[in-house]
C-alpha cells in the first residue's frame, strides 16, 4: 500500500496524516454529562485499541463534563458540535484534542472566526465533517442529489471558510452509506485537498452488515493510498467498532502490530471442534502486541503445509491436534487441551525472547 502524502495534524499525541501511522477512532454512546459512565467506556475502548475517541455534546451539560472528561481520558478527546458555536467555545477552552463541526451549521461568519481563533490559539485541529445525508440545498438543487462533486464542493466550501480567517489545522471527512459512492467522494478529495481524510462508511449497518460495508468502503481507499484515520460505524457496542476498524487495518496490510489469526473453513475432513476452536484463539490473542501469525487448521492437509507462512498453528487430527511452529510440527496434543497448549507454547517463546 502506497500512502497519499497529506498535510499532518496533532489530536493530543496521536499524529494524523502526513505519512502518521492510520489511527482507529470511536465514539461514545453515553450520555457525556454522565462523565463517570462516559469514561469508563473511554477506558474500555482504549483498552480494546481505540486511538482517539468523539463525544457528543449536545448542550451546555455535557461541556460542562468535558474538562473533567478530557483531563482523566486515556486517549485524545473529540468534541462532537452542532448549531451552538459556544460549545465548541467552552470545549476548547477545556482541553479538547479535536472539534468536529459543519461550519455551515453553527451561524455566520463571526462565528466561525471565533471557533476557529479558539483552536488556532490553542492548537485544536478542526474536523470538518461533510455527510451526504445533509447537504446544502444549493447543493441538492445544483447537482440533483448527493453527489462525489457535491460533497467535494461542500467540502472546499467549509475549508476556503477556515481559511479566510487563517486556519488549516484541517481534518475532512465526506461520508455516505452507499459504498461507491463515498469510494468517489473521497478519492475526489484525495486528488482536490492537501487535508488529511477521516475514512467512514455513514449509516452502515448493524454488526455484520456494518462490517461488510465498513470493509469495503474503508479498505478500499486504504488499499489505494487514501485515509489517515478511521471510524466504523456500527449499530453495535462501540468496542466492536474498534476492533473491526483494527481488523481492517490490518487486512490492508495498515498496521502490522498485533496479532493476525488465519483460519480455513470447516469441510467434512475437519475433525476437531474447529469454529470454536478459531473464536477462543482470537478471543484470547485480542490483547496481543506481538506482529505474529497464528494459523487454527481443520486437518493435516491443510495445517502446516498452507499456513507453513504461519508463526504458529494448530492442525486438528480426530480427537488430537498438531501444534506447529514455522511450519514445522512441535508436538500432538489432545483435543481438549489444544488451545491451551498453542497459547503455552506462543508463551514459552515470548518468555525466551
């Protein structure tokens, strides 16, 4: 994968864009005046790999909370804004790492100076986030529905705005639900913009469906050079957001830390619990920093010979398992046992090392 060069920003210390490595974002679905709830579920994500995590803040009792949340998160804080430009005020006053506004949505352009002269004085990025689903009805009405081109324009219309009063600590997004569509959009503003991209498929669904759409959209323009940093949209707990926007990282060969299970599918030769097999082992390697490759095989024939590329496997036999390393055969064990004894011996060798 060959990355776009873009312009680099600073949310808190994660670096985004500019050849940075591509951050996972979330957002929290606590009510954020609520800040004891609404870190516990920071801590959580942070802990499940989140880079950088978004806050609604809807009204003056959530940025009431904010300093209290900003000063105990983990991770870097983004303050979520709509129509009332004095949140985003208070917001920066309190230590948020970033602000996400439409400039289009918070008033006139005084009120854009003073937002944007609050994060300039005190180095907080601006994400400006373009949705097809709100568009101007200039827009609407120029080009018929929502189109890339409409969207790249609302996009340039919302930063030359920025820009007028001096800043461009300038993060954009231009998200849909329909996949090519915000495949178009974005590779539009790859071509049009210096500003680093925040990569999201809009509206894509629940778990599986939000996966399927996230992947695709997602790792699509990250397999095209495109993107600096992430959010999947899921209806679901926001951890499994972090985790699929982990997956897709990796699977576009994006981020090498951590580790990468690899399974086959079941097929009358398997022999051996293998689906629940494959869960416990990814389950059990979640908190994993190594950059290791585990392989969980059916049977013999497809166990060290196609995952021989694999730092560790098992291939299941009737009632036993092979444990491998490199390809090569350490020991049998018993079914049961097998996922403890692949874990014990990916341990003795992260002890040795």
């Amino acid at each position: 994968m060959t990355r776009s060069h873009t312009k680099q920003i600073h949310v808190g210390g994660v670096a985004v864009g500019g050849g940075a490595p591509v951050s996972v974002q979330s957002m929290c679905n606590t009510p954020t005046a609520d800040a004891d709830a609404t870190l516990a579920q920071i801590r959580a994500l942070a802990a499940a790999g989140c880079d950088i995590i978004r806050v609604a803040v809807p009204d003056a009792a959530a940025a009431d909370a904010m300093a209290r949340i900003c000063a105990e998160s983990p991770i870097p804080v983004v303050a979520d804004i709509h129509f009332d430009y004095r949140l985003a005020l208070r917001c920066a006053a309190c230590g948020v790492a970033k602000i996400r506004i439409n400039p289009g949505n918070i008033g006139g352009a005084e009120r854009v100076r003073a937002v944007a002269e609050a994060c300039a004085a005190r180095g907080i990025p601006i994400r400006i986030g373009i949705n097809a689903g709100s568009l101007e009805k200039r827009l609407l009405e120029k080009y018929g529905a929502p189109t890339a081109q409409a969207l790249a324009e609302s996009a340039a219309d919302h930063a030359e705005m920025l820009e007028r009063f001096g800043f461009s600590d300038i993060c954009l997004s231009l998200k849909a639900s329909s996949v090519p569509l915000t495949l178009a959009a974005y590779r539009l503003a790859a071509q049009r913009f210096p500003y680093p991209l925040h990569l999201g498929v809009t509206e894509a669904g629940t778990l599986r469906q939000g996966t399927v759409q996230s992947a695709m959209g997602i790792g699509a323009l990250l397999l095209e050079g495109i993107g600096d940093t992430i959010r999947v949209s899921l209806t679901a707990d926001p951890i499994e957001e972090v985790r699929t926007g982990i997956a897709i990282l990796k699977a576009a060969g994006a981020r090498a830390e951590g580790a990468k299970v690899v399974s086959c599918p079941t097929c009358g030769r398997t022999q051996i619990d293998l689906i629940a097999a494959a869960n416990e082992v990814e389950r059990r390697l979640q908190g994993c920093t190594r950059s290791i490759t585990v392989a969980v095989m059916g049977c013999v024939v497809n166990g060290p010979g196609e995952a021989r590329e694999a730092d560790y496997g098992l291939a299941g036999g009737r009632g036993e398992a092979a444990l491998f390393r490199k390809g090569t055969i350490v020991r049998k064990v018993p079914e049961a046992g097998m996922v403890d004894a692949l874990m014990a011996l990916i341990q003795e060798d992260e002890q040795g090392t």
